[in-house]
C-alpha cells in the first residue's frame, strides 16, 4: 500500500511542479522492491525462507525489469546536461581571467 501511494506521489509530483523531487522519490520507489527482491532471495526474509534462491521467477523478473528501467529512466532524468557542465566548468576555469588582480592579495 505504502508503494502504491508514493506512487501516485510520484506521478502527481511529474505533472506538478517539481519534477526533480517527483523524480528522485520515482528511483525511491523503484529501488525498495528491487532491493527487497534480491534480499529475499539471498539472505531471505523472516517468515519467508522459502524464496531463498529462487532468482527464475518470472512475475519476479519481470518486476525487476520494469523497477530497473524505471530507475535508469529516474537517473537519467536527474543527471545535469552536459551542456550545462561544460558550461559550468567553463565558467569556472576563466574566473580566474576575470579578477587578475585579486591573485594572492589575501
């Protein structure tokens, strides 16, 4: 239930107006299962040792397809463009250019 509703959080939050929040609970919210699933099936869950190593699941493969597409699509979504780095490093690298005479004045 606590998924489905930050779910619904998330996608209320991509059609509002900050999408960079909606996006980072969106990878949130794709990891907890995807994290959960490789738990249950390493180490296991209490209450829920039968799962233990049963990786070939389809419903569970699918499910950590879909949860891993959504977290590259999440992450590529927050990643600065690389105009704007290279902009910015840019910028940084002549603000030395700028203020030649404040060099070692402290």
């Amino acid at each position: 239930m606590v998924l489905i509703a930050a779910c619904l959080v998330a996608a209320g939050g991509l059609v509002g107006r900050q999408p960079r929040r909606a996006w980072m609970l969106a990878t949130a919210v794709a990891a907890a299962p995807f994290l959960a699933y490789v738990v249950s099936r390493s180490v296991g869950l209490p209450g829920a040792p039968d799962n233990i190593g049963n990786w070939t699941e389809p419903l569970g493969l699918a499910a950590l397809f879909v949860e891993f597409l959504v977290m590259a699509i999440s992450l590529r979504a927050l990643a600065p463009d690389r105009t704007e780095v290279r902009q910015a490093a840019w910028n940084a690298s002549r603000t030395g250019d700028r203020v030649p005479e404040r060099a070692g004045r402290f």
